[in-house]
C-alpha cells in the first residue's frame, strides 16, 4: 500500500468511527491512530508492511486518559490477503468497502453506525506499549444500524416457508418515502365556494416508485438484525415531494358548472378550480420495509418481513445493488 493510499484509507476509516461515535486522535506512533468510546480504546493499523503488522500485532497497548488506564483493543487493515493476523481485528477490502458505505448512509440520515468489532479477549503478551491517544458503547454484535422502520415479524424459517423454497435467504430493508401531505384554501365563484381542506398520508417504494398504504404507528426506531443489506435510496425528496403536490391537485381539483341568464338567453358556463400549491405542505421521511429474498435454484421469492405477504413485483425491480 503506497503512502497516498494508504493516507486516504486512514482518512476513510477515520470518518468509519467518527461515524460511530468514537473520538479519534492521533498518537505518538504516525502510522497509528486512536479511537476511544464509552471507556473503550482502539488503536488503528492501516498498513500492508509485514514487519509494522507483525510489531503491532505482538503488541500490547495501555491508554492512559483522565487519569484512567485503559487496555487498548486494535484493529488492522490491510489489502494483503496473506497476511493473518492473531491478536488483532483484521479487516480487509470487504469489511473497508461495507463499513464505509454503512458509515456514508449513516451521515446522510443523521444516525450513529453501529460497529461490528467482536467480543474482546485478553491479552496474550507480556509486553506493554504505553500511548498517548484517544475508541462506540459496547457493541452488539447481533445488531445492525438504528433505522426508523417497520418490524421485522416474519422470522427466516417462516419465510421459507411462506416462499415454499429450500435454500439461501437474505433479509434486505428497502427505503420508502414516508409523507403526510395537508391542503388548505377555498375559491369563491359566483357565490359558490370550493374548498381545498384535506390532508391524507402514505408511503412510496424510494427505488420503483410505487405507493403502499402505512400506519405511522407501526413504524419503530431502532437497530436491525446485523447483516441485513440496507438498500439505499434511488428517488430524490424533492422529486417524490414534486409528485405528491401534482397527485394531490389533481385529486383535489374541481370543475364546477355554473348557470346564468344574459337577455332571453341561458348560458353555462364551466370553470377548472386548482388548489394553489403555496397551500399544499408536505413532510417526508425515510422509513425501511424488511423484505426476505429467498433463493431456491433459480427462483427467487420475496416475503413482506412485516406483513408476511409474497411479493408479486420486486421491491427493487429485481436488480441487484452492490
């Protein structure tokens, strides 16, 4: 890994655990970096060097701060693919690629990443390095990122067999549109009066655009099983916001006859009335809808996690998202 590539992966994986909460700094050793959290330290090796990989992960490292000592876990990244390290967390491209991309969602939605670090074990050297440095609360392993979403009620066992297939099932959180829209005026013609009052709300697939009914309700904040696939978002706010104004003065619009006498003569007269779209709010969120994709040969089926319902269009249009 040469030096500017190795400078931009630190510089990623710094925002990595910014992302999560944790205070990062730098230490006395410039190829290493800290991460503190919640009385948690952990030092950060981004190298492909066999003798830097080797020394650090030998190592044992104690972090004094505040006048606590804390026993520092570490972390190595590496684009080696021989290198194996033993007392070390080891990520590779893999673990760089989806963290970074959890780590990106997580910013854009104003969330805390969740890291999956493992459990700690104890240290099995006798040497000590002392540094002076700074690592999330103790993470759950089982979890994934806190995202505003329908339940997951359907377990994998159940939906294999509501798809009635034996083989591989993943369970992937499709973004939709949450809105709440609300209308207000009137238009007075010819002593009649039209109002536009009406409020109404639903939810629109962010991917293919199609609408389901939702109770906000059911929707619940809070971490996801781990290794679930968050899809990200493909329609804009301002574009789905764009479609809900045009659909609600089309729903809202009237044509209203009127009649009225000029000499001898009867007239009718008809005329469009349109709600004035300063008078039409709408909020939007982003909530997620699990889905099962289950694979069975060369049949896929997809169950509503939520509701338990086999999918008859793809919630994605059936393309796959890296």
């Amino acid at each position: 890994m040469v030096s500017g590539n190795r400078e931009k992966a630190r510089n990623v994986l710094k925002r990595i655990f910014e992302a999560a909460s944790y205070r990062v700094g730098e230490v006395d050793d410039p190829q290493i970096f800290s991460a503190v959290k919640d009385g948690t330290a952990l030092l950060v090796l981004c190298s492909d060097d066999p003798e830097a990989i080797r020394r650090f992960d030998s190592m044992d490292y104690h972090l004094h701060a505040g006048g606590d000592e804390m026993v520092c876990r570490k972390l190595l990244f590496t684009l080696d693919p021989t290198v194996q390290a033993e007392d070390s967390i080891q990520w590779g491209a893999d673990e760089f690629v989806l963290y970074a991309g959890r780590a990106a969602l997580a910013e854009v939605l104003g969330q805390t990443l969740i890291l999956d670090l493992g459990e700690p074990v104890p240290p099995l050297r006798n040497e000590v390095v002392e540094v002076a440095g700074v690592a999330v609360d103790d993470d759950e392993p089982d979890m994934g990122p806190e995202l505003p979403h329908l339940p997951l009620q359907v377990s994998e066992k159940r939906a294999h067999g509501i798809a009635g297939l034996h083989g591989s099932a993943k369970c992937r959180f499709i973004p939709y549109w949450s809105y709440h829209y609300t209308s207000t005026g009137e238009r007075e013609v010819k002593d009649r009066v039209v109002s536009f009052d009406s409020e109404g709300s639903g939810a629109i697939n962010a991917i293919n655009g199609i609408k389901m009914e939702l109770d906000p309700d059911t929707i619940e904040q809070g971490a996801v099983p781990f290794g679930s696939e968050i899809v990200p978002a493909r329609l804009v706010q301002d574009d789905v916001e764009d479609q809900i104004v045009r659909e609600v003065i089309e729903k809202l619009t009237q044509r209203v006859r009127f009649r009225y006498e000029k000499g001898d003569a009867i007239f009718y007269e008809e005329k469009t009335l349109k709600p004035d779209r300063n008078n039409i709010r709408v909020a939007l969120d982003i909530i997620y809808v699990p889905v099962w994709q289950v694979r069975g040969g060369s049949r896929i089926v997809e169950v509503n996690g939520f509701t338990g319902e086999v999918l008859s269009i793809p919630m994605d249009e059936g393309v796959e998202l890296l």
